[in-house]
C-alpha cells in the first residue's frame, strides 16, 4: 500500500505550499526551481531577513526556517522532519546537503544578564555559520554559532559542532571529535 507521503496529492499540495511562499515572501524568498514543502513547517522571514536557494530545495514535514538576517541554501538541499535553521545574521549552506531529523543550525547564542536577582533575556551574540558542499549530517545535531564546515563532511548523529570542522572526515561526539578521514 502506497503511504501518502509518497503519494501525489502529498507531492502536488507540497507544490502549492512553495508557489505559495513565492507569493507570499516576492522578495525575500528567492527559489528558481520548483521545490516541496513539507506539512506544518514554519517558514518566517522578518524585515531583514532573505532566503535564497540555487535550485530546488526539499524540505519535509515540521520544519522552521527562520531568517532574521540571511539563509543561502545552495544545490540539492534536503532538510528532514522536526529540523530547524534560524539565522539572525547568516547562514550559508553549500551544495549537496542533506539534514537529518531533528537538528538545529543556529548563528547565534542568547545574551542574559542578572537584574535584582532575576535572569532576564538581553538580545543575541551572532556569528555567521558556513557549511560546505556534499554534507550528510545525521539526526539530532547542533551546529553553533561561529561554526565553518569543509567539504565531504558526514557529521554523525547526535554531535555537537561547537568549532571548525575541517574537510573529507567523519565527525561524531558531544563535543565532536574526528573519527575517520575521507
């Protein structure tokens, strides 16, 4: 039996929810090709913010993209269920990634100060982030603000990337260490 994941009324309404990005973001949200949608994805782009893809993106079910600043996302992109991208100044994602369940890329880091004894939240600390080309990053990983990834990268699931990561190696751990070079 055919699930309707894979089904044609899930790929064709996938369809209209990124026709209907277009429209709704002409500006700041600029994707030549035809690309999906996944469901109940939350896709915002502030003021500021911009999205730019190269070539047609996949993005599957409960996914946020989030552009305070500016989100490129080069060729072959494949984000999977319950990740998140949230840019507050830039993210640049090379060509041929793809993105396991539940993972997080952020530029930036929360700033809080002590007031009578109270935590208060006080802005954000940003840092752009980089990712190369032909990436495969695993389920549940963090990738952090400042971070820049090398090309041929397989990041293991559930790892920490709190710094550079260089080319052609396998990465895994909380935080990372190389495992094994390509």
């Amino acid at each position: 039996m055919k699930t309707i994941y894979k089904s044609s009324l899930y790929k064709t309404i996938a369809l209209a929810r990124y026709l209907w990005l277009r429209l709704y973001y002409p500006i700041k949200f600029k994707c030549p090709s035809l690309s999906m949608i996944g469901n109940n994805c939350g896709i915002h782009i502030f003021k500021n913010g911009r999205i730019f893809c190269q070539q047609r993106i996949i993005v599957d079910d409960h996914v946020m993209l989030y552009a305070k600043g500016r989100l490129t996302i080069g060729k072959q992109f494949c984000i999977n269920r319950y990740s998140r991208i949230v840019a507050h100044d830039s993210i640049e994602i090379g060509d041929h990634v793809t993105i396991g369940q539940m993972v997080s890329i952020l530029d930036h880091d929360h700033l809080y100060k002590m007031d009578r004894q109270q935590l208060q939240l006080d802005g954000y600390k940003t840092a752009p982030v980089k990712i190369g080309h032909h990436i495969w990053i695993g389920d549940k990983c963090t990738i952090l603000k400042g971070v820049h990834i090398g090309n041929n990268v397989v990041i293991g699931a559930n790892t920490l990337v709190h710094k550079n990561v260089p080319p052609n190696v396998v990465i895994g751990g909380n935080p990372f260490k190389i495992l094994k070079e390509l």
